[in-house]
C-alpha cells in the first residue's frame, strides 16, 4: 500500500479515501467471502470495515502492515457478522452436495477448487478452517474470538478437513476411478 495513501488517510482527505478503498476494495471483498454467503452481509460488514479503518487509521503504528491491519478488521468484523446466527459449538454432520460442481478431466486439485469446495461444508467448520489454515489463527486465538473452546475449535477444525477430504475424493477425483 502506498504510504502517501496512508498519509491521506489520517489527514481524512476524500481522495486518499477514495485510492484506498479502489485498491483494497477487491481484497477484503474476498476475504468477507471466505467467511459470508449473503451479499448483503458482505456489503455491510464491508461497509463497517471502510468506516473503521477510516476512522482508527491513527492506531496504526507500522504503515507497512496496513493490509494485515486491515485484513484483520475485517476478519473481525464478519466474526462479528457469524456469531450472530451461528452456534459454534454445535457441529452439522449433513453437508449438501447438490449442485456441487464436478472437476473438469484434470487430476490435480487446484487452490481455487479447494477454495470452492469451502463452501459446501457447514459454516462453523469453514469459519474455523479459514481462520486457522489461511489466516494463520492459533486455537486459543480462535477460541477467544469466538467464546468457544479451544478443543471446540480443534474439533471443528478436524471436522472440516474430514468433509473437505470427502468433498475432494467425491467430486474432484470421482473421472479420475
């Protein structure tokens, strides 16, 4: 991130504003993505995370770690966002498979079909297995976040890569038999 971008920001200028938000708008879209499935709830957390990185900007110490910051912020933010209609605790054992996609001819399973397949498994474990595998959370990290055991979250996390093992042998590898 340019650093004069930055600079814009904590002066609160609109077009520092406007830069930031047309070069970070598209990441933090994606990582709300790993996380939400309605559009509307992106669109809102998406806006609650602008605002406050526009507004806690001064809090940022290291201009080099804006993205991580920000990155952050939103992460928290669609935690925030699940928490409100997910019991963590609870584990679904049904995962949908309908209109699941199957892989083309290829064998080798790419990063964007495992991404993919993400979204076919209960949103408890694709929550804990983004925050730990992707976004580098520890299990006490994730527990704290959210007010669940670290064995909850262990487990959630197991439980996430079984179905995403059973997705990737069903469906990717099923032309491959």
């Amino acid at each position: 991130m340019d650093v004069k971008i930055i600079q814009a920001c904590r002066k609160q200028q609109r077009e520092g504003q406007r830069l930031l938000y047309e070069q970070m708008g598209s990441k933090l879209y994606y990582t709300c993505k790993r996380y939400l499935k309605k559009e509307e709830d992106i669109e809102e957390v998406m806006a609650d995370a602008f605002y406050t990185i526009f507004t806690k900007i001064e809090q940022l110490k290291e201009d080099y770690a804006f993205e991580a910051w920000a990155r952050k912020i939103t992460v928290n933010l669609c935690l925030l966002q699940l928490k409100k209609n997910i019991n963590f605790n609870l584990y679904i054992d049904e995962v949908s498979y309908s209109n699941q996609p199957l892989a083309d001819d290829v064998t080798e399973l790419e990063e964007a079909d495992l991404l993919n397949f993400l979204n076919y498994i209960p949103e408890g474990c694709r929550t804990i297995f983004s925050l730990f595998v992707i976004e580098g959370f520890s299990h006490k990290e994730i527990a704290e976040q959210l007010g669940i055991s670290e064995g909850t979250s262990k487990s959630q996390l197991n439980a996430s890569k079984s179905k995403l093992k059973e997705l990737v042998n069903t469906f990717y590898y099923q032309k491959a038999k």
